[in-house]
C-alpha cells in the first residue's frame, strides 16, 4: 500500500481549463493517472481533450466539484485556481466531501488559507498544500508509469519501492526522489507539502501515515528555515517510529528576517533556523544529510545502521 | 512589504488605535511647514524613517549619533531634522552600510507613565492570529520572552468569530489597567486587531505601547508589514510601498517573477525553486564558498527569466563565479541550456560558470557537472 493514493485513485482537476492546469493534466494522463474530471464554472458540459500516441483523452468538465463527483465517483482534487480564488476552490472540495484536495497554487494570502483551514475543522477531505508540488505514487510501468501523479511533480524519476517521501520544496523533492530512484531505490509515496506558513498536511501528518504503512521501510523528510513543523515530527519520530528516517533541512545560510522565496521560510527566532532544526534532528536518532546530494545516501546510513532494508 | 512608521500611525488612525500627533517631512523645505501643522510649543520627538528597527540607538555615518531625537524647542528640532536627512543612518538592523534617511517625522513628546509591548501576527502552529503583549515595553521582546516568560501574555483568536470582547479585557487586565486606562487599553486593542485583520497585516508590532498620567493609550511607535500575497486587493496600502529602502537587484528581479535576496558572497547563484536555491547557498558554503544570492527563477525558468537573471546577478561587482542549479523536472533541460549559453554570449561573459542540470532531456543540455556537490565543489574552486 502507498499512502494518500493509490494508482485507482480518481482524481479531478480544478482550474483544468488553464494553461497551467491543462499542461499538467496532460502528463499526468500521459503518466496513467486516473484523471476524470475537471472543473471550471461555466464550462460545464465541454471537454478536455488530449491525445498522445494511440491514446485520446477526452474528461468531461463540470461547473462545480459537486456535479463532477456525482458523475465520476472523483475522491480527489487537484487545485490549479489562480490565488484569488484558490480558497474557495479548496472549500468547495470540502463542501462536496472529496477525501483529498490538493493546492497547487502559490501565492494564496495567508488570511485566505487561516479562514479556510478553520473552515475545514471536522472535515473529512485531507488537505495539502497550498503551493506545493503535489503527490505522486508511482506505477509499476516503464519510468513508474501507471501510478497516480496529483500536481506538477516530473512522474518519471520516480520508481516504485518502499521509500517515503515528505518534504516543504518542489524541486528539492525532485532532488531526493531523483537520488532515491539512481540508486536503485523506489518510493511508495513522495508527498509535497508546501512552502506557505498555513497549510493543511503538515510534516508529521505524512510520517505518521508512512510509519503505519507497511511497504514503506525508510523515509526521508525535508525541511527548511521557519515554523516548528520539522521539530514535532522529529519528536514524534523519537518516540514512535522504528523505521530510519534520514533528514535535510534547507537554508543553513539563509539571513535572519527574509523571506527565502517560500511564504514561509523565514528565520523568525533562535528556534526555527536551520542548525537548531538540524540539532534537534540528530537528537531525535534523525540521519541528517549534510548536504542536499547526501540525501539519498543519508537514508542509506541510516538503515545500515538499523539493519533495515530499502529495497 | 513594510512601510515607515508615520504610514503605519496614519493607518493607526483611521482604525481608532491612538497616536501622539506627528507630521512627515520629505524635504528640507517641509520641515518648517511641518513644524507649523503641528503647531505645538513643548517639546518635540525627531524620528528618522527607515524600514529597520533600533533607529535611537544608531549612528549615522558621519558620526551624529541616535535616528530618534528629543527636541526641547522647534529650533532644535528643525537642526536636528536637517543632521538626519540624506544622511545614512546604521542600526542593528541595517547593516554596515545602513540607509539613506529620506523621510523625517516630527510627532508632539508625550509624557509616559509606563511603556508596554503589544503585537499581533500569524502563529504558524495553530494557524491563528496572535495577539502578544507584555508588561515590559521598549525593550527586546526576545530578551523579555527569554528570561521572564511570565510577563509575557497571549491571547489566539479564532478567525471564525475574530477577537472577542473579552479576550480584549483579559489581556488589559493581564497588562494591570485600570478605570479609564483599562477602558482606554481595550479600545486599542480591538481597534488594532481589525487593522491587523482588514489590511491582511502579516505583522503589527506596538513597542512601546505607553499609558500617560492623563489616562491616555498611545502607540508611541508602529512597525507593520503585509502580506505580499495579498497586495493585489489593496490598492492603498501597495501604494505605500517605499522603493528607496529597497535593493534595485530585487526591484529589478520582481519585475521578471524573479525572487532574488542579495548576500554578502562572491559566489552567485540561479536556482529553480525555493527549497533548492537555499540549498544551493548552503552547498556553496559548506564547501568553503561563499554565496553572494539568493535568487529563485521559479518553476518555468524562461529564456527571458534567464537572461534577466544573468543581468541582474552581473550588476553585483563582488560576484566572482556563477553556479547555476537547475532541476529541470518537467522543463526541457535543452531549453535551459539555450537560454545560459545565449545570456552568457549576450552578457559577454567573463567569470567562471559552472551548470549543473538535471532532469529532462539532459543529454542534450550538455551538462557541466554531475551533481549538485560536484558543481560546488567545482565552483568554489574556481573563485578561490
């Protein structure tokens, strides 16, 4: 079992009339995601076509989430809304009881997203995200084919094993998946979480779902400067978890009071820079890369050093 | 973005959270209108405006000490005024190189009973608004939080509802107000909270807060910043937005959806993403270089974006090599290649790069070095 979804996983895509959204859409089809639906109000009824090699794809849009699950049975959401109005797209997956929704979009206001995750208390649909790259397990066909890919994620530098994946930055994930999937490692699931200081699935969300799955044997967990996210589930990960857990924790070098790109990485306090992450980590029994091409091995050492196996 | 004090007073204002009268000044030449519009005879407060804290305790560059002057009489300040103007002012937060004073405030002095410290942000854990305050104002909230916690008081609100009426009460009743000041405290928090709330403040910070001996709550001075997300549904607080107090590599860069932080290095970076472009920095550092940028091009990475990045990175004359770290997930790795050697030829490069890419179609990118610690390792080298 992966963790969040699964290659049945039936996904719609908010704002698939986009540029954005339509370009990702396509290679998730092309990945062999379930893509089976998309919504944009007013273009209910049209289609999204797509074609490559022998296969065309045409997925009915619909003008609310509502219309599009009673249609498709969709459970999940992929959030491509410009940041106006991206959390009244998150909303209304919860409103229509969907069990995931996941924010692409970056650049949302913060108050936007405080309102919306108060909104969202009791309900079902996980969120993840905003401004993250998505999720992505991977198949089992050529360049892990077949798996489902929510978001912007490259599908094929994953392979499908039993690594988990967590992490608060696109392409540093690429990075760890990509040295994971070079040396031979597979994934069960890579999961982005965002890098905006309010959002939905939070680190030690996903390390607890990887540490009660039983195909994933080793996780790794990146995180960066801001917040305090990284040092509960490194404490979580001392008390309750006995798989290896290797660690990075991006902006040793970042200035104190600026904002590094992400919304939320800034150094704000002496608590949530990287060398007090990085300390806590190792006192949590956390294998930390020293640097991010360490990632891979890291997790390596790690395991070595449990006797646990990866692959 | 952050705007001056006498705009975060103005702003005050119009939310019902009191302030000593003040004017700003922009000239030399305003300061005696100024000095009339505010029309008072006692004594005076003469306040540099710069987007950086510790103002009193600084030192301009040609030696005349404190941004943040009391001034007996309006000759004095008025002398006072035209020693800060143009003149570079050094704090704690500047940097060595500090700011270019360009905006002088005159606001009446008041007289203070006690000083508080009251500020509202974002607390990441509950991802509520917090309001934080202190019976120990004008001080290092840090020092106070550190080493006696318990005069440190905090109320969440709960954005479903905002701040109720006796959150309020408890945190004046927290400060030890009573009568008119008690009633007075409660006023100004509620008034400030829905300033917070309303302009989509990322922060507010009150430090101090004073009460004075005719019952008065005053913010005696004001630190604000919003949240750049949503600047676009408000016109009027975009507008206040000082471009001298930034860099123009970054005013430059956010013109091209570049996010670009100037550092102190000589080694320069261009990264796709946030995430790996800090890493990137921490690489070049953990490798004995040293890194002169930040700079995020974003997922797309664009030809121009590239191009524009080149340009911007090359105005920086500490610059002394150039790494450029590309995950090219979904990007054509042969695109990006085209876009570097294109802006290297344009630019008429003459200092060493060094590119590692990674991703798709990277056999046709013509990498240059293999992995991210080959390529810093190869870069530190080269400038060192």
């Amino acid at each position: 079992m992966a963790i969040i979804v699964t290659p049945e996983t039936r996904v719609l895509v908010q704002g698939i009339t986009g540029e954005f959204g339509g370009r990702h859409t396509k290679l998730s089809l092309d990945y062999g995601s379930a893509i089976v639906a998309g919504v944009t109000p007013g273009k209910g009824g049209q289609f999204f076509e797509h074609s490559a090699g022998q296969q065309n794809y045409r997925v009915p849009i619909f003008n609310t989430v509502r219309d599009a699950v009673a249609a498709t049975g969709a459970t999940a959401s992929a959030v491509f809304v410009p940041p106006p109005f991206a959390a009244d797209a998150i909303l209304e997956c919860a409103d229509a009881g969907l069990d995931l929704c996941v924010a692409i979009t970056e650049g949302i206001p913060i108050k936007d997203m405080v309102r919306a995750k108060r909104a969202m208390l009791g309900s079902k649909t996980r969120l993840i995200g905003p401004n993250c790259p998505g999720i992505v397990t991977p198949g089992t066909g050529k360049d892990s084919n077949g798996g489902c890919r929510i978001g912007i994620a490259p599908g094929y530098i994953h392979k499908k094993g039993h690594v988990g994946v967590v992490s608060r930055s696109g392409t540093l994930t690429y990075e760890a998946v990509f040295q994971l999937t070079s040396k031979g490692l597979g994934q069960t699931t890579s999961v982005g979480i965002g890098g905006d200081p309010v959002n939905g699935t939070s680190h030690l969300d996903v390390i607890r779902m990887f540490n009660d799955d039983p195909e994933t044997w080793g996780i790794i967990m990146i995180g960066e400067i801001g917040g305090n996210a990284e040092v509960e589930a490194a404490r979580w990960v001392k008390a309750n978890c006995k798989k290896p857990v290797a660690g990075f924790i991006a902006g040793a070098t970042a200035p104190a009071g600026r904002r590094m790109g992400h919304a939320g990485a800034v150094v704000g306090g002496t608590e949530d820079t990287a060398a007090a992450k990085i300390a806590v980590f190792k006192e949590c029994g956390i294998e930390c890369a020293a640097t991010p091409s360490d990632m891979a091995d890291a997790l390596l050492r790690a395991a070595k050093a449990r006797g646990a196996k990866l692959a | 973005m952050n705007i001056h004090e006498y705009q975060a007073k103005a702003l005050f204002e119009k939310y019902g959270v009191a302030v000593p009268r003040g004017v700003a000044a922009r000239t030399p030449a305003e300061f005696d209108s100024a000095l009339s519009t505010l029309g008072h005879d006692g004594a005076l407060i003469v306040k540099s405006q710069i987007h950086a804290g510790g103002r009193g305790k600084g030192t301009f560059t040609d030696g005349f000490k404190g941004g943040v002057k009391f001034a007996k009489t309006k000759a004095e300040a008025l002398d006072y005024a035209n020693r800060m103007f143009n003149n570079t002012l050094v704090t704690a937060q500047t940097g060595p190189a500090g700011r270019k004073v360009q905006t002088v405030y005159f606001t009446v002095a008041s007289d203070i009973s006690k000083e508080y410290y009251l500020a509202i942000l974002l607390d990441r854990n509950t991802s509520r608004p917090l309001i934080v305050a202190s019976t120990e104002g004008g001080v290092e909230i840090e020092k106070v939080a550190h080493e006696t916690p318990e005069k440190i008081f905090k109320v969440f609100v709960d954005p479903a509802v905002g701040l109720q009426g006796y959150q309020a009460r408890q945190l004046a009743f927290q400060l030890g107000f009573t009568g008119d000041v008690f009633k007075n405290a409660v006023k100004l928090i509620d008034s400030l909270y829905r300033m917070f709330w309303e302009t989509d403040a990322a922060m507010v910070e009150v430090n101090p807060l004073i009460t004075t001996p005719d019952n008065k709550v005053l913010a005696l001075d004001a630190k604000v910043s919003f949240d750049d997300n949503a600047l676009f549904r408000h016109p009027e607080i975009t507008a206040l937005r000082d471009l001298n107090e930034e860099d123009p590599k970054e005013i430059e860069a956010s013109k091209y959806n570049l996010s670009y932080i100037a550092l102190d290095g000589n080694i320069a970076c261009l990264v796709n993403g946030a995430g790996l472009a800090m890493s990137t920095m921490d690489i070049i550092k953990h490798y004995g270089g040293s890194p002169a940028n930040f700079l995020d091009v974003g997922g797309g990475a664009s030809k121009d974006q590239v191009q524009a990045a080149f340009r911007i990175i090359l105005t920086d004359p500490n610059v002394k090599g150039i790494l450029v770290n590309i995950f090219g997930g979904i990007m054509d790795c042969n695109t990006i290649a085209t876009g570097v050697v294109a802006a290297a030829r344009e630019l008429g490069l003459k200092i060493p790069l060094v590119v590692r890419l990674e991703g798709n179609n990277v056999a046709a990118g013509k990498r240059t070095a293999d992995t991210m610690a080959d390529a810093a390792q190869k870069i530190v080298k080269l400038v060192a």
